[in-house]
C-alpha cells in the first residue's frame, strides 16, 4: 500500500494467547483496522467483530490485507510467512522467527526474494527503556561494556503445558519460548555473542523440554556475560513482572532484569538505575557511588511495535528486527542447546556456519 494512506488493513494469523492480545491492540490502533482472523479454531474464537477463516490462503486471497501478525505456533512461522508475502502482504512475525534456524535461512531468501517487509516480533526492542539504555551504551555513557547478567524466573501455570501440549514438545523449551527475547535484546545491547557454554535442567516438571537454563556468553566486543532462566519457580525477577507490558504478570516496581557493567558506569534495566563514582579524579571502588535514574518515555512496546510495523508496511522505515537479525537470535538458542546438551563451549560463527552448509544441501 501506499505510505500516504491513513488506515493499514490488518489481519491476525493464529489466534490463540498471543494473538488475542494482537487483536487488542490493533482495535486500540487508530492507523490498523482488523479485517480478518485465521484459526482453525476459527468455529470457537467467538465473535471477534470481522471474518473469520480456518486457514490462511483463503484468507489472503479474499480479504487481501496489506498487513498480516502471525502468532500461530513455533514450527508454523515460516511456511504461512512465505505464504503472505508471495501474496504481497506486509508481515509481523512473532518470535521465535522459525522453528529452526535452518527455515529462518529459507525465510530470509524468501524476504531478499520478495522484497517484502517482515518484521519479528522481538518487542522489548521497542520499549523506551531499552531504546534509551541502548542509545547510551552506544554514546559511551558507561564507558566500554565488560560484563552483563540477566535473569528472567516465573513459574507457569501447570495448564501451559497440559492445555497446549506443543509447549511441552521439542520446539518449545523455556529457552526458546523466553529467554529467546533476553538473548535478543542482550544482543540489541551488548553486541554480536561469539562463544555460549550452557547448563539446562527438566528436572523440576519432568517434561521432554527444560525449565530451567543457566548460560555464559562472550561477545565480539570482549565482554562476557551470563543469563539465567527458569519457567518453574518463584521469583520477582525478570522482563515481565519488572515491567507494566501485559496485566498477565504481578509487577514489581523495584525489580531488574539485566545489569551491564562498564568502565565508567554501570545500569540496570528496565528501571534504568545508572551508577557512577562520584569521584573526578581517579575512580576507584573506594569512591562513594551514586545511583540517579535515567528517563525515558512512557509506552508499552507491543503497542510501539505495532505502529513501528505500520511504518514498516507502509514503507516509511525498516524493521527494528530483520529475519536475518532474528536468525541470529534463534541461532543463539539452538547454540545454547547444543552446549547444553554435550558440556561444550559453542563458537557462534562456526555453529552458523555449519547449519547454513547444511541448509543448502
Ligand atoms: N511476544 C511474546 O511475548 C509472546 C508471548 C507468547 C507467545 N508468543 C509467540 O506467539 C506464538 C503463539 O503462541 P501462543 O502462546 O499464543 O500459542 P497458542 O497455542 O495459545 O496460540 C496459537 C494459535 O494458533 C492456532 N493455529 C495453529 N496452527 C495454525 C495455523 N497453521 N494457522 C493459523 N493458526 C494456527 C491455534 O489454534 C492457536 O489458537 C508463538 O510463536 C509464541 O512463541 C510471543
């Protein structure tokens, strides 16, 4: 469509957790108008206020939207993206970009090919706290990076797994499924990862995929860091509960989700405490040292995510995330299991190497 029109005619692909909330939020929209839904559920979604469709060709071929969300399962991301761009349709595709990162490879050529605007779904990206934490390290406000941690712990409910079975089944994983958006932002901050080593553990719910994940980085700039997960126990910590984005989780005010280090300062996110010495003349840890917070707008990032794919699908900008910059990301997880499952320490630009040569097979 052209960058001139007013109202982007958007359908919602999958409409299960995730995509009901994308329903919401481009009904709160006034630059998308919701013209269609595609489930096989469709019989029992309920009256969502446009047509529905049990499978995406239909839809495509008789709605035909300009823009498309895809939040259907894992494994189903590249084929219906393929699918909406061959048709012409602008494309937001949640994460993860693919099942593996061997079909991200294939999603990419599909985008180079087809010119087509596809964003993924990464939308931590688009919070202003992470706008401005990013703009920082970048300006050098804490001096150069040389460590960061992370941790994102909360206990899901027992019907994520029985209710949806694919959240139980290789695929799925807290890794893939949650830590996917932390490793993707430590990447959007800290720069490309080069090394991972990783620890992973089923044990506290017994299922095929892991609950619990510990693992280190190393990144192309000389800093390491470490990230710990787990979808199995109690904690205040981690992207949901210390940010307002959605009302599924309690939220926690005084709570982190990442630390970076540096040279000169030192910041937590999302609540952006900044920490310096005080001390002009040669820092040191006896310095006293002061905390001010740094600020940044109000906004939730799937609500900027959303009018962000509207400038993309209208040709105003470029995604935030690329297929290839998410295929990075997704490269990373599948990295982190390998080193899991052998006790290795995964060298990145090998492993993706290695998979692309196969890919092409
Ligand atoms: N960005 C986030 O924070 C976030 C949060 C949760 C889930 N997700 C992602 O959203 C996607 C959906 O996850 P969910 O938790 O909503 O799963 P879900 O199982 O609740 O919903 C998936 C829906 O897709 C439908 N579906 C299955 N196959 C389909 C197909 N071929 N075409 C259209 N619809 C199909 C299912 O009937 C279901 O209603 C996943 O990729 C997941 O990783 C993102």
């Amino acid at each position: 469509m052209a960058s001139g029109s007013s109202v982007v005619r958007m359908a919602v692909i999958g409409a299960g957790f995730m995509g009901s909330q994308h329903i919401g939020f481009i009904r709160e929209s006034s630059r998308a108008e919701l013209v269609a839904v595609v489930d096989p559920r469709a019989a029992v979604l309920g009256e969502v206020g446009c047509p529905t469709f049990g499978e995406t060709v239909s839809m495509l071929r008789e709605v035909q939207p300009d823009a498309v969300v895809v939040a259907n399962p894992n494994a189903a991301h590249v084929e219906t993206a393929e699918v909406c761009i061959r048709e012409g349709a602008a494309v937001l595709l949640e994460k993860p970009v693919a099942g593996s990162y061997a079909s991200a490879l294939r999603l990419v050529g599909a985008v180079e090919r087809y010119r087509a605007r596809l964003l993924v779904g990464h939308h931590r990206r688009h919070h202003p706290a992470i706008a401005r934490a990013r703009a920082g390290i970048r300006a050098g406000e804490f001096g150069s990076i040389i460590a960061v941690s992370g941790l994102w712990a909360a206990r899901k409910d027992d019907a994520y797994f029985t209710d949806t079975p694919w959240h139980s089944e290789p695929g799925a994983g807290v890794t893939l499924m949650n830590v996917v958006h932390d490793l993707d932002l430590l990447r959007h901050l800290c720069g490309e990862p080069v090394e991972v080593q990783a620890m992973s553990s089923s044990h506290a719910r017994g299922l095929d995929v892991e609950d619990t994940v510990s693992l280190n980085l190393r990144f192309d700039n000389g800093a390491v860091g470490s990230f710990l997960a787990s979808d199995a126990g109690v904690s205040p910590w981690g992207w949901d509960q210390a940010t307002e984005e959605t009302s599924a989780f309690p939220f926690i005010p005084d709570t982190d989700a990442y630390r970076i280090v540096g040279t000169r300062g030192a910041l937590s996110m999302p609540d952006l405490a900044a920490y310096t010495y005080d001390t002009a003349v040669s820092p040191d840890w006896h310095s006293p040292l002061s905390r001010t917070y740094l600020s940044a707008g109000p906004g939730n990032s799937f609500l900027r995510q959303l009018d962000h794919f509207i400038d993309v699908a209208v040709g105003a900008a470029e995604p935030l995330v690329s297929a290839a910059d998410a295929s990075r990301t997704l490269a990373l997880v599948e990295a982190t299991a390998l080193s899991a499952r052998t006790g290795k320490t995964v060298d990145l630009l090998r492993f993706r190497d290695a998979l692309a040569a196969t890919a092409q097979r």
